[in-house]
C-alpha cells in the first residue's frame, strides 16, 4: 500500500507535465478511503489530499496510482483490468494518461 503523502510527492515531481491538463481530476484512492484532487486549471499544478468538484474521478488503489505515476503501468491496462474505474469524462481522463505516460 502506498503512502499518500509520497504519492502527492510523486505527482508535484510531475508538475511541468501535469500543467498541460488544464483540468480538475480527483483521485479516490480505494484501498485508504481518501481522495487526492489535481488541480491544473490556473497554469500551475496544485495537489491537496480532500475532495472537490473535478472535470474527472480516477477510482484505484494506492499502489495502482503509484504505478501509473511512476510508469510501471499504463493506464489503458489499469483500466481493461479493473484497476482504474473512471467517472467524467474519458477525454480528461485520456489526456492525464498521456501526460503521465511522457518522460
């Protein structure tokens, strides 16, 4: 299980990448019954633990998300598996994979 605060760190690693997005996508991380929100409306990247209204809802695992993050998983696997639920818009949802997907 993956700890939320290194996942947040994990994340703002990303920032430059995730300023792309343009959007509000929310976390609910189902294995801790907590919700990371990503923030990328405003130009810069802001990343908080608590729930909002997003354009997106990725729901996953802790250790999904970790995964993702740190590329040892691509998104359209988490997602034909089970692992990642999506609620929203795909398209947002497409768009994070693809940032999160460049090195």
């Amino acid at each position: 299980m993956a700890d939320v605060s290194a996942l947040i760190e994990s994340m703002r690693e990303r920032a430059d990448a995730l300023a792309e997005l343009g959007y509000k996508v929310r976390f609910d991380l189902t294995d801790k019954n907590e919700s990371l929100l990503l923030d990328a409306t405003g130009g810069a990247v802001s990343l908080e633990e608590g729930t909002g209204e997003a354009d997106a809802v990725l729901k996953l695992s802790s250790d999904t998300l970790d995964k993702l993050v740190a590329g040892r998983l691509g998104a359209m696997l988490a997602f034909s598996t089970g692992r990642l639920k999506v609620e929203g818009s795909r398209g947002v949802a497409l768009k994070l994979a693809s940032l999160l997907g460049d090195e």
